[in-house]
C-alpha cells in the first residue's frame, strides 16, 4: 500500500507536528500486516529562524521517502507564514499530478494541510485521514481582533468543511475538541489518538528517578539558591509569555529566576515586557536539540506551562505536557479548561492557575512540593511509540480493499 504523508513540519524541525509525524511514520513502517510505501512530503526546518540545521531535501530508502521543500524563512505572524506555505502546498499539487496512492495523510493545526490533503484525496478519489491538532477557525477569530478575527474566521470556515467533509478519518489530539466537531460534523468518524512522550524523554525519566534513588530521597535545595524556572517551547502570541513571566518574575524577584528557550513571533515583546519590569532573573536562550533540552529540564526546579486567556485555548491539550510530565518535575500550569482539567487529574505534584493572572500563579506556585516525582503510571499510558503503533493500525485499516496494493505496489 502506497501513502502520501502530508505533514509540513517534519525531522529535525523543533515542533510537536515534526515529532509526532516522524514518530507514527516509524510505526507504519514497522507494521509486519503487509507492506506499506510512504511518501512524506515536508517543508525544509523553519520553525524558528534561530534553529538552522543541515538537511537533505530528499531523502530516500526502499519503502520511505522525505522530500522537503525550500520555504522562506519567517519570524511569525499569520500573514509571514501564509507567504511561506504556498510553495510547499505546490510541490504537493505537483507531486500528486505524477504519483498514485491508495491513502493520503495530512497532519494540520493552521488548516491548510488539512485543506490540501483534502484536494489530493479527492483529486485521487482516495481516503483521506485527518490529523487535527488545533481548531484553526475557532484560534484565529480570538488571536486577531474584533472585526478583523471574525472574517478571516468567516472565510476560513468553508474551507474547514470542505477538508473534514472529505475525510474518512479525523483524529482529534484533544479530546477538548470533540464537541466542537461533532455539533458541526456529526456524522464523521472520530479517533482519539492524543500526542505522548518520546522515548528520549522517557529515558530521561528513567536516568532521574534512577539518580534520586542513589541519593535516598531528594537532596534540599540550597538555602539561598533561586528556584530555577524553566519554559521551553514557543514564544507566540498563544503562549502569552509576555503577558505573564514578567509579572512574576517582578513579584518573585530573587527568589526565582525563569529561564525561557524557544523563540517565536511575541520573542521582543516578552524581552521588552522584562526590561520595562526590571527583571534581571529572566534570561531567554534560543532553541536547542532535545538532548540539551532535556539537560536544561534536569537542571530545573519547577516547570513552567502558560497558555494565553483565549476561549480557543480551553479545548487544547499542549503536548509541552506531555515531556515536562514525563521528567518528574513539579508542573507549574497557567491553563485553563481542558487542559487544566487534564493536569490536575493525571498529573502528580502539579498546580493550575488561570491564565495571565500572575497573583494566581504565585500562589499556585506555593503548593508545589519541589520534589522529583515518579510518573511511571502516566509515562506507560501515553507513550508516544504505543500511541502511534495504534494509530498505524488504524490509519491502514481506512484503506480500501478496492485501493490495496500488492507488495509491489501494483
């Protein structure tokens, strides 16, 4: 069986869509049912513009194949990013015209991958299986205002019909979104295959619960030293850093420094924020690879998850959760809805305070034990390998039999 994996961001990329699509491609291909074929086209890295990273733009093996396509880079916003989607979206138009499959893939959370699998499969006549990991239109009518966030809302929303009336599957990465896509498109089927941790994280939690064990019991913290603070993701205006971290860092002063890594389109505002506040324990580092960042998570006391106050933002489930859980830290939340509901009932040594009210964090702060916790319950249930090996077999099971392929592809 032949796929074609439409999935913008994709390795080495810094992104929870580049993670989650190289992970599940590894499950297809390792299915023994029968022999599957897959064509991931991707864009070259440019999840953040301070990450550059050598890369091939095609890469090929006997049953997997990654075309990557040059895109410009961007310092975020909608309309920069609209710019650096449209040459990717045609290489896939292009690649599709000269190329059969038997199912398209598209794993999308600003819609138009979505969108553009939808145009493949239908072109094609071929099941189209849906990734949804963010309510585009619901998103964009809360980022942008007033007026402005309605409209573009508005001439959004046929296109979120066409692509979800087209699929056969759509997979929702929080379960916060299914009523909002069940009372719109009832009669879909639905899965429920949420993001998890990797391997590299749970190696991680291995090694730190290993090293509080030799220690018998968690060294205290030096009297005096700072509580160390660590955020690492992006810095956008769905996070709202800039809205929150100086104001408890001011209010913290030397008993905490916050150390941010990431980057992203509210970067300058967040450091502006910080220089107008005062606050000399703010430090923001560029992204790094994952094994730095899982250096910084060990070095850290407590950390830290904000989203910003958007009724958008109630239904997600950030994937962030899912590593800083893994680590065995305290988990400091400034989230709201489903995804507070999440943290306080499968997280241990947690604290939810509502977004961008730094008063609430402080005191949601103080009820944490900064203690290294042992999560190997939760670490078992959301294992990335383990969610994607079940959602493999079912992205192969929406397959046809008038479209299965022999071994060979004929």
């Amino acid at each position: 069986m032949k796929i074609l994996f439409l999935s913008y961001y994709y390795k080495p990329d810094l992104s929870a869509g580049a993670f989650r699509s190289t992970n599940l491609v590894q499950a297809l291909l390792s299915l023994p049912q029968r022999e599957v074929h897959i064509d991931v086209l991707a864009s070259m890295p440019n999840r953040y513009g301070s990450f550059k990273v050598p890369i091939p733009q095609q890469e090929r093996s006997d049953r997997h194949a990654v075309s990557r396509t040059p895109v410009a880079a961007h310092a975020g916003g909608f309309v920069a990013q609209a710019r650096c989607y449209r040459p990717y979206a045609a290489a896939v138009l292009k690649h599709a015209k000269v190329h059969d499959y038997d199912l398209v893939y598209a794993t999308s959370s600003r819609l138009m991958t979505a969108v553009l699998g939808a145009r493949v499969a239908r072109i094609k006549k071929i099941p189209l299986y849906l990734d949804i990991r963010d309510i585009f239109v619901d998103t964009i009518g809360d980022v942008l205002p007033g007026l402005l966030g309605r409209a573009v809302a508005a001439m959004f929303r046929p296109l979120e019909g066409y692509a979800l009336r087209t699929a056969s599957t759509v997979n929702l990465v929080s379960p916060g979104f299914e009523d909002y896509f069940r009372r719109r498109y009832p009669r879909l089927r639905y899965t429920f295959f949420t993001n998890g941790i990797d391997p590299e994280f749970i190696e991680a939690a291995r090694e730190s619960l290993s090293e509080t064990a030799e220690r018998r019991g968690d060294e205290p913290r030096p009297r005096g030293r700072p509580l160390r603070v660590v955020y690492a993701g992006n810095i956008g205006d769905g996070q709202g850093l800039h809205l929150v971290i100086p104001e408890l860092a001011r209010r913290l002063g030397d008993r905490a420094t916050f150390v941010v890594i990431g980057d992203g389109g509210r970067k300058q505002d967040l450091q502006r924020a910080v220089s107008t506040a005062g606050c000399g324990n703010v430090e923001v580092l560029p992204p790094v690879p994952r094994d730095q960042l899982i250096t910084a998570y060990k070095g850290a006391d407590v950390l830290f998850l904000h989203l910003n106050d958007y009724p958008a933002f109630t239904r997600v489930l950030p994937s962030k959760i899912f590593e800083y859980a893994a680590m065995g830290k305290p988990v400091w939340a400034g989230v709201a809805g489903y995804a507070a509901r999440f943290v306080r009932e499968k997280l241990t040594n947690s604290a939810v305070f509502p977004p961008c009210e730094p008063e609430a964090g402080i005191a949601a702060l103080e009820a944490l034990s900064l203690s290294q916790t042992d999560r190997s319950e939760f670490v078992g249930r959301f294992a990335r390998t383990a969610i994607c090996h079940a959602m493999a077999e079912d992205i192969l099971s929406q397959a046809k039999p008038s479209f299965a392929r022999g071994p060979n592809g004929d």
